[in-house]
C-alpha cells in the first residue's frame, strides 16, 4: 500500500512540475524577452526622468488591476472545484468582470486629467493605460478558465504571443520608426512618428498586444450563457474581497516605494532615484519569474488535491522543494549579479542602485514562501486572514518607506520591501500551525534560507570576494554539494524513476 501511494504522491509531484515548467514558460521566456525592454529604455529614453514616468504609470497600472479583478481569479478556481455546474461559475465571473471593467472604463477616461495631474505624467499615457487596464481585466476569467481546464499550453501559447508583439511593437517604434522616419520625410513612416514620444509609444505597443490577446480570447463571450447567478456571485464576492485587500496590501509593498520615492523625495532628484532604483529593481526579476511560474500552476493543484487525505504533507514536501529551488536560484542570481548587469542594464549612470538587488531578489524569494504558507486560510475559506497579514505587510512597507526614505532613498525602500515580505511569512507560518497543521520541515528549510542568506551576502556586500568569480563559485558549488547531500536518498529515487 506504502508503495502504491508513493507512486501516486510521485506522480502529483510530476504532474504539477509539469504544469509549473509549462506556466513558467509562459511567463520566464516573456519576462527574459522584457529584460531586452529594460536595456532598451534604458538606453533609448532621454534620461533616468523619463524612465521614472513610465515605472509610476506602470506602478499605479498595477492597482488599477487588482481592483478590477476583485479577487475574482481565486474565487474562480474554489467554487469551480467546488461547485456541480460549474458553466454558472465561469458566466458569473465572466459577466460580472465585464460590466465592472466597462463602468470602469467611462469613470476613468472622465477623470482621466485628474489623475494625470495627481500622477504629474502626460494625460495620454493616462487614457491608453485606462484601456490597457480595461482590456486585461477582460481576460482574466479566459485566462482563469484555461488554467482550470488544464491547458497550460494554449495559456502559454497566448501569454507568449503578447509579449511577442508587444517587444516586436517596442523595437519597432523606439528604434526602426524613427530611422524610417528620418530616411523619407515625405513618407507613410513620417507622417506616424511623433518626435520624443518615446513613452507614449510603449504605451501604444502595450495597447495594441492587449488588444490582440482579448480578440484570441474574446469567443468566450460567446459560449457562455449570459445570466449571472445571485447565489454564487455573492459568495463569490464574500470569498475574493479579502483577497481584493490582500492584494492592494500587495501592491503597496510591491510597488508604491516607486510612487513614494517621487513624492517623497526632493523634487530635483525624486524622478532620477525612482529611475536606477526601478531599473536595477528589475534584476530581481529572475525570483520574480520563478515565484510566479510556482503560483500559477500550485494554485489550481492545492485545491484539487485538497481532499486528499495526505494533502498536508504533499503541501509540506512542495514547500520544502520550494525553498530549495528558490534558495539557489537568489544564491545564483546575486553571485552572477554583476555579469547580469552588463547584459541587461549596460546604461551605467544607473548602476549606483545595484546595491538593492541582493534585498529584492530575497524580498521576492519570502514572498514565494508566503504563497506556499498561504494555503491554509485558502483551504478553509478565511481568505480575510490572508486580507489581515497583507495589511500587516503593507503597514510595515509603509511606515518603513516614510522612515527610510527621507534618510537613505531607495534603499530604504529595498529594506521595507524585505522586510515587508518577511513579516507576512512568519506570520502566515504561526497562524497556519494551530488553523491548518501542515507537518512542514523546518530544521531543512531555515538551514537551506540561511545558507543562502548568508552565502550571499558574503558574495555581494565582501568587496573582494564580489570581485572574484572563483570565490563566488566556490560558495555556489558549496551550497549545491549541501543540497545533495541532504536530499540525496530522494534524489536517487527520482533518477531511478526517469530511467526505468
């Protein structure tokens, strides 16, 4: 019987790392594709300013989009594993989105000076982002529904084509356009170029690949019967706005240092810090790609699995697994920090911020484990604890910005970030033992963060050993040998499996 259950707990393990490898493609190659964004805005917009004006749109974008999706993504996937007919799940989710996202629509484009002026950015990049917003609020419940049907393929597929034409778009309009331009004045290109609009043609490009992703997904609209049902709508809103709170909880400890660093700041420098911090910010995004491949494919699987009757210890060996991958991936990401630098940010004037890397790829790395220590208030329908820890993390990311940043710019902010993250952790960590008993182990998983923690920090704040590879290859080699020798008898397993 032993045997047979680990097949089967083998085989769940296979199934979500397959899932997990699929979403992460589906966001890594697209984020490694923005990655050449960052070096050519970096390198084609006039100055660091301007930079600054793209990252706070961009930052105020991202709680625009909690807001229009009202924690309506994870209430999706718990009432369609829970509910019998789940055609009225996907018809509530969807028509409900739709007519908020067009409310949105008309209450945004009529008080879109008013934000522009609050925000200090040009009033068009205020009207594009509102209908970026309003056409990627349109596909979440498609793109939701993809998920639950298991079909990460198509979702890549569609993920990866976005992106695709929004990097193709970018290039086109930043670099070729204007050559075109200048080559035949008389021309077709001429009359569509618009000189020192580079900002506003990210916007466009951003615009018409959102477009593009609603056309493939909009015949969704089209299959579902257009009547909502009151019963599962309400409970639907019960289950996600606490997640609606988390999730600007979220927002806040993500992105809001940005906006606060302008605000906060002496205005004849707040725009040029809120630029290099944003852009060596975006050197962290290697977790970043890993944390959110992991979300997308564990979330659909903790609940489909929930009622298993040895889930918490599923939850347990995928958290472990967690820390593992995620430990080395931050080790690896600060030891070679320096190389990354050359490829993806060679724009020097904004390599003074690349001290915050080591705090964001580790701030990044906690917020993983969070999600792995979520799952309990998920499981059990008390979403609004998770609203309360995301509160807790957004005060702290607060008060310490307000603290920090006056004294130390950014890299307060890149401390209130971290710190942020941490806190909800061991939070979720001591409320989940008595709520949801999950026989987690411990004595491994703050041995590998540790080690990690610490390998990196001699790696990147030691002058001499950032300077030499060997060293901090060394340390690497170290960290993997530790690695193997503590998982070695589950390792084997594994190779015995895939060569049988």
């Amino acid at each position: 019987m032993s045997a047979i259950t680990n097949e089967v707990t083998l085989s769940l393990y296979k199934n979500l790392f397959k899932q997990t490898a699929i979403y992460g493609l589906a966001m890594v190659l697209p984020r490694m594709l923005s990655f050449f964004l960052v070096r050519l805005y970096t390198n084609v917009l006039p100055n660091r300013a301007d930079y600054a004006d793209l990252t706070t749109v961009l930052a105020w974008m991202v709680f625009f989009n909690v807001v229009l999706s009202y924690g309506f993504e994870t209430a999706f996937f718990r009432f369609y594993n829970s509910e019998i007919d789940k055609k009225k799940v996907v018809s509530t989710a969807t028509i409900s989105i739709f007519w908020s996202s067009i409310v949105f629509l008309f209450i945004g484009l009529l008080s879109r000076n008013t934000l522009a002026l609050y925000a200090n950015v040009d009033v068009q990049y205020i009207t594009y982002s509102i209908w970026i917003l309003v056409l990627d609020s349109l596909v979440v419940i498609p793109f939701s529904k993809l998920r639950a049907h298991q079909r990460p393929m198509r979702y890549a597929a569609i993920k990866i084509g976005n992106v695709a034409v929004n990097l193709g778009l970018n290039f086109f309009f930043l670099l070729f356009l204007p050559n075109l331009a200048e080559s035949n004045p008389d021309g077709t290109f001429a009359s569509i170029y618009i000189n020192n609009f580079q900002v506003g043609y990210i916007f466009i490009a951003n615009l018409i690949s959102s477009l593009l992703t609603f056309i493939v997904l909009s015949p969704d609209y089209f299959t579902i019967n257009w009547e909502i049902d009151k019963v599962i709508w309400k409970r639907m809103m019960q289950y996600g706005l606490p997640i609606l709170i988390a999730g600007l909880a979220f927002a806040v400890n993500e992105h809001f240092d940005k906006i606060l660093l302008g605000k906060l700041l002496p205005a004849g420098i707040a725009k040029s810090e809120v630029g290099a911090y944003s852009a060596c910010y975006k050197l962290g995004l290697f977790m970043v790609l890993f944390r959110t491949a992991y979300s997308l494919g564990i979330e659909p699987f903790f609940f489909s699995h929930a009622s298993n009757e040895n889930a918490p210890q599923t939850y347990a060996t995928i958290t472990k697994y967690f820390v593992i991958f995620g430990s080395f991936i931050s080790l690896s990401v600060i030891v070679f920090a320096d190389l990354l630098k050359l490829i993806l940010l060679d724009n020097k004037t904004y390599w003074d911020a690349m001290k915050v890397v080591p705090l964001i790829v580790f701030a990044n790395f906690f917020l993983g484990i969070y999600t792995n220590l979520s799952v309990w208030y998920k499981l059990i329908d008390k979403t609004k604890i998770g609203a309360y820890i995301s509160i807790v993390g957004a005060i702290v990311t607060l008060v310490l910005n307000f603290l920090l940043i006056p004294l130390i710019s950014y890299y307060g902010s890149a401390i209130a970030t971290i710190a942020a993250y941490g806190s909800m952790m061991i939070i979720s960590y001591y409320l989940g033992r008595n709520q949801y008993p999950i026989p987690y182990d411990m004595k491994r998983i703050f041995a590998y963060l540790s080690l990690s923690v610490l390998f990196s920090a001699i790696a990147f704040y030691l002058p001499y050993v950032r300077e030499n590879f060997f060293i901090k290859i060394g340390l690497l080699s170290i960290f993997l040998y530790f690695i193997y020798y503590n998982e070695k008898e589950t390792l084997l397993k594994i190779i015995k499996r895939t060569t049988k």
